[in-house]
C-alpha cells in the first residue's frame, strides 16, 4: 500500500497534540473537572490506533476470512455496548447483537452481492465497521428509549392490554415512537449531507486526492448503506425486544435493575 503527500507525516502527528493541549489548558483553566479525563482519552486514543493500525495490516494479510472474523468481533463489542445501554431490558445484549448483526450482514451483503464495493479486505473492514458503528448506536437508543418508555407508560400499555388488545397491539405506539426517535438523527444527516459539512468517507477520499465527483459517488453508496443499516437494526431490536418484554400469556415482564 503506498502513502500519498495528503497523509501527515508522523512529526505532523506530534505535532497535532499541541491541539490536546489547548483543549487541556482550557478545560483545567475553566476549572470543569476533566481535563485528567481528556489526557487519558487522548492517550488511549493514540495507543488504540497505533495497535489497530498494525493489527489491520496483519489482518488484511491474511484475507477475507480474517476480515469477516473481524466484523464479527465487532459486532458482538457493539451488541455488547448496546445492550449496556438498555440494562433492566430482558435479553438486552442478545436482542442488540442480533440486530447489528442483521443490519449488517443485510446492507454489506446486498453491496458485495451487487459488486457496489470490491471483496476486499482493504474495503470490507472499513465500510463494515462504519456500518456496524451506525447500527450499534441506533440499536442502543432504540432499546434504550423502548426501556424508558415501557416504564413511564406501563399503565397505558396495561390498560390496552386490559381491553383485549394483544401484546403487540398494546406495545406498538411504544415501539414506533422507539424507532421513530432512534432513525431521526439519520435521517437528518442524510438530508443535510454535503451541505453543512463534508462526510467522512468523502473527506477522505479528497485528502487521499480521489476527484471530488469520484468520492461523491462512494459517499452516496455509504450513507444509503448507513440509513438502510439503521432502519433494519432499530425495527429488528424494536420487534425482539417487544418479544423479550411479553410473557407467553401475554403479559409484560417487570424491569429489572434498569439504570443509565
């Protein structure tokens, strides 16, 4: 793989600190109380990439066996994340790794299927992590948000239950207005895509000295990829943990040790 001049070089990276600096003089100076924490995410930061860094080079050695390997870790560090997000949701971290898992494999299947992106381990595990990372985060506010909402309307949901309507019936306004809080941050982006700020993966392209009609090409394909991830990831974890909150008599479960 070969660098270009728009890549800084490792004395521009030192030298970049001086921004971390700053941002720690400021915080220390208006006395917020994290500038320890900002120096040791700094830190962390530097330290993950580097090891990500070198490890994707061993990775992209080995293959696509290796890269689809490491989609799968990434999607059970993300169904991990958020099922944390909705802890007191029965089956939490099961219903969130089974829903970034099909968001996943649905969006990145399709593209690969269709020869929209090369079968490559250069371009699976990038555009395989920003869809799992899309999916993770709608995922966790839509349990999130499903797990507030069946507390505060717990005698909405049970009094349609009590009026003969089945559990799925009684939960559907709760489950809609779940989905539909989860999708707006995405669907926002993607209306104001370009004209606010240039995306990520268009960025890069420009820096890496790609035609801009070029990298917006590839980052029309990216964010249908991400919107259609999301959609998928919130309706399955929206529908599983609908299941996961109804007894086999239909009758919805108490929270348990739900917080954060």
């Amino acid at each position: 793989m070969t660098t270009t001049a728009n890549v800084p070089s490792w004395a521009g990276v030192i030298a970049s600190i001086s921004l971390v600096l700053i941002a720690a003089a400021v915080t220390w100076q208006q006395r917020l109380g994290i500038t320890r924490e900002l120096l040791i995410a700094s830190v962390r930061a530097f330290v993950q990439l580097l090891a990500v860094g070198a490890l994707l080079l061993f990775v992209f050695h080995l293959g696509l066996l290796a890269a689809f390997a490491w989609l799968a870790v990434m999607t059970v560090i993300g169904g991990v994340v958020a099922g944390r997000r909705a802890r007191g949701l029965p089956d939490a971290t099961r219903v969130a790794g089974i829903a970034i898992a099909v968001g996943t494999a649905s969006t990145m299947g399709v593209l690969l299927v269709l020869q929209v992106i090369s079968l490559k381990p250069e371009v699976v595990i990038p555009v395989g992590g920003m869809v799992v990372s899309t999916a993770m985060t709608v995922t966790a506010v839509t349990l999130r948000r499903t797990r507030d909402a069946v507390s505060e309307q717990r005698a909405a949901v049970e009094a349609r239950l009590s009026l003969g309507l089945t559990a799925r019936e009684a939960f559907e306004p709760v489950r809609r207005a779940s989905v539909r809080l989860a999708l707006t941050p995405a669907i926002d982006t993607t209306k104001v895509v370009g004209l606010i700020s240039l995306p990520g993966a268009m960025t890069g392209l420009i820096l890496a000295g790609v035609e801009p009609l070029e990298a917006i090409r590839y980052q029309i394909v990216v964010m249908y990829m991400l919107l259609a991830a999301a959609a998928l990831a919130s309706l399955v974890s929206s529908r599983m943990a609908e299941s996961a909150l109804f007894d086999e008599g239909e009758r919805l479960r108490q929270l348990v040790g739900a917080s954060g």
